[in-house]
C-alpha cells in the first residue's frame, strides 16, 4: 500500500504522533538556528570588523550553496514517502547526494576567483575552504532525508542538532587558532565532516548505487524552487541594506529576527509532513490541516508580537532600536507566518511535479523587487512601506498557492481510474 493510501483510522490515530514529531524537529530547528546565532556573535566578538565582515559576507554564500543539499533532503523524503526505502532505493538517494555534493564543491571551487573579486577578500583561503565545506554539508543533509523519508524524526532531530553544534565548534576552534573567516570555515569543515559520518551511521549505512537519473533532476528541481524561495526570505533585508540609511537598515535587521522566528517556529509541520505528499491522497488529506496549524502557530505569535507594541523590537535587538517602527513590529511576525505557508504550498507544487509552484516564487520576488525599487525611485520607500511590500507579495504568493491547491483538488473527483500515486524510483 502507498503511504498516502492509508485507511483514515489509521491516519487518525498517527495524528498524535505526528504532532509530537513536529514539535521534536521544531525544536531540534530551532536549536540549529539558535547555535549558528551563538557562533556569529561569537566570531563578531573574535574577529576585527573587517574580518568579520568577510566571514559574514561568505555565510550568506553557504546559505545559497546549501540549496542543492536541501533539493535532495525534499527528493528523499518525497521518494521514500514515510517508510523505510530498500537498499537499492536508498543507495541511489545517497549516491545522488554525494553526486550533488561534489558538483557544489567543484562549482565553488571554480568560482573562487569570482568569490575573490566580489566581496573583496584579502586572499582565497576562505573561498577555498568555503567550497569544501559544501561537500561534507551536502552529503549531511541528504542523510537528514533519508532520516525524514523514513519517518525516523527523533534520529533527524538528533542528527540535525549535532550538525548545528559540530559546525559550531569546529567553527569557534578554528577561530580561537587561526583567528580568521579561513579558520573559522576551516573548523566547520572539520565539523561537517565528522557529523556526515554520524549521520551516515544513522542513516543505516547506505551504500551507493547506480541509475541517478531520475532522482538527480528531481533533486536540481527542488533546488531551483527552493533556492526561490530563500531568495524571498532574506530579500527585504537585503533590499533595506541597500535602499535605506544604515540605521535604519539596522532597525530593519532586528525587525527581521520576528519574521525569522515566525518562519522557522513550526518548521517542524512541514518535516513530517512532506513525506505524506508523495501522492495526490496524501496531499489533498494532511496539507489543509497543516496549513491551519501553521497560520495557528503564526497568528498566536503574531498577537504575542502586537501585545508587546513598542518593547518588542527592544526585547529583540536592546533599547538602541524600536523608535522608527513602534508598535510595527508584528507585521514582521504576520510576514513570517504567511512565508511559513508558501512554504508548505511550494512543498506541495514540489510533490505535485509542478513547476509553476517555483515559477510563482521567483515571480513573487521579481514582484517584490520592482515594487520596492519603484517607491526608492519616488522617495517613498520607508521600514514600513518595505515590510508592507514584503508582506503584500508573502500574500499574494499564498493565495495563488491557494488557488492552485484547490484547483488540483478538484482532478481527481473527475478521474475515473482514482488518485494516481506520484511515480517513485
């Protein structure tokens, strides 16, 4: 039987189960997230300005390289669906996360000189040891999908928190020796490395087998609509970096936090989710129940955020910020929430093999760019017409989301031969 063809019972009675997941990997997200917090102020505090401005500047490049390990994290868990794959299955999976991984590395590698010139670095170890870093992160993640695909959510919780503090003090020890973004990236290398061979331990010790084909494209994909979409998450930042004054830019970035928090808090929903979308059944069942649960989630923190008005963005950031935003700060938590749920939606197009859900994210930046270049040209772009803007485009991406949902939902009432099952490898 498919995983998305269950009885109803049964999936009623895993509903509790599935709730206690998602708040396990919510969790295990958060502490991620919060470790990779604790070591960029770590290194501010380590580094001299200019040093620190090179580190950071090349995280923001691991970010966007890490996409494709994430295509192949949705790609595993979509292909195993929520149960254990055979070996064949899963050797195919981690072949094709070591495939990707090192095709990351040797593009980075030959983007040095470029990484060189761009963000101006005094010499290219840093870039170099960034383009290595890939090969072990990419290789950890598809392990993580193999965890997700098979449904075993407390050893991916597990993997995924000792990933973040292998990183980090890999990171802190290359700092404390070298005293350099080289060494920092360097010790995250290190660290990256040892936790990929935990996780494949946890994996089962996959092995590696032929025939990448098909998991490979669905794996480029994935990225293609995934890496859209954390375009769209850091792109107002990076819109106020470079449209307004630097103080406000900054009041901007500690604003942004809210939308973070908001984002990753029910993280969590959608790892357990995503292997229950791997056929039309699953999706139509599990999806509007997740997606309520996650607007739950938003919609208490976003009312928390309110209820804070003015202290919120001092309670985030210190006393130094709040004065140009007020009371304006949970408009940072709604912009997260509604992010939050074109994720879910794009999970779903990603599932569905539909290829306009990645198409409308990248729209949805393009959209968010031309308008907010727009009220620059006019003088009329301020912190809250730039989170308006933000806010209108995360709005509009969920209701065509919404849309489509239900115009898929509405396909196979009119078939006569039932739901047909995504095609599996």
């Amino acid at each position: 039987m498919e995983p998305g063809n269950r009885p109803p019972e049964d999936a009623a009675a895993s509903q509790p189960r599935a709730l206690g997941s998602a708040a396990l990997v919510s969790v295990a997200f958060l502490g991620a997230n919060a470790l990779a917090y604790v070591f960029t102020v770590l290194a501010a505090r380590l580094l001299a300005p200019a040093a620190y401005g090179e580190l950071a500047a090349l995280l923001g490049v691991v970010l966007v390289g890490s996409v494709p390990g994430t295509g192949v994290q949705t790609t595993a868990a979509l292909l195993l669906g929520g149960r254990d794959g055979d070996r064949r299955t899963t050797g195919r999976l981690h072949a094709t996360a070591l495939a990707v991984g090192l095709g990351v590395s040797a593009v980075a590698l030959a983007l040095v000189p470029v990484l060189v010139a761009l963000l101006h670095l005094p010499t290219a170890g840093a870039a170099v040891w960034l383009a290595l870093l890939l090969l072990p992160q990419t290789v950890a993640v598809g392990y993580q999908g193999l965890l997700q695909g098979a449904g075993r959510f407390r050893r991916l919780a597990v993997l995924t928190v000792a990933f973040g503090a292998g990183k980090l003090t890999g990171g802190l020890a290359g700092l404390l020796v070298a005293g350099s973004p080289a060494g920092a990236l360097a010790g995250m290398t290190a660290g990256a490395a040892l936790t990929a061979a935990g996780g494949w331990v946890a994996a089962g010790r996959p092995g590696l087998v032929r025939g990448l084909r098909r998991p490979l494209a669905a794996s480029l994909r994935a990225a293609g609509a995934l890496l859209g979409l954390v375009v769209l998450l850091n792109l107002d930042l990076l819109l106020a970096r470079h449209h307004l004054p630097g103080a406000a830019s900054g009041e901007y970035a500690v604003a942004s936090i809210v939308a973070k928090v908001a984002f990753w808090l029910p993280q969590g929903i959608g790892v357990v989710l995503l292997p229950r979308l791997a056929d039309a059944a699953g999706r139509h069942r599990v999806l509007p129940s997740a997606l309520g649960a996650v607007a739950a989630v938003g919609a208490l923190l976003t009312a928390g955020t309110a209820a804070l008005g003015g202290a919120a963005l001092p309670l985030v950031g210190g006393a130094a910020y709040g004065a140009a935003l007020g009371s304006a700060a949970w408009l940072f938590a709604a912009l997260g929430t509604l992010l939050a749920l074109a994720q879910l939606l794009l999970f779903s197009g990603i599932a569905a093999a539909d290829r306009l859900a990645g198409a409308a994210v990248w729209a949805a930046a393009a959209l968010e760019v031309a308008v907010a270049t727009g009220l620059a040209a006019t003088g009329r772009l301020t912190l809250l017409s730039l989170v308006a803007t933000a806010l209108i485009t995360a709005l509009l991406l969920v209701g065509v989301g919404l849309l489509r949902l239900r115009r898929a939902r509405a396909v196979p009432a009119v078939t006569a031969g039932g739901v047909v099952p995504a095609p599996r490898a």
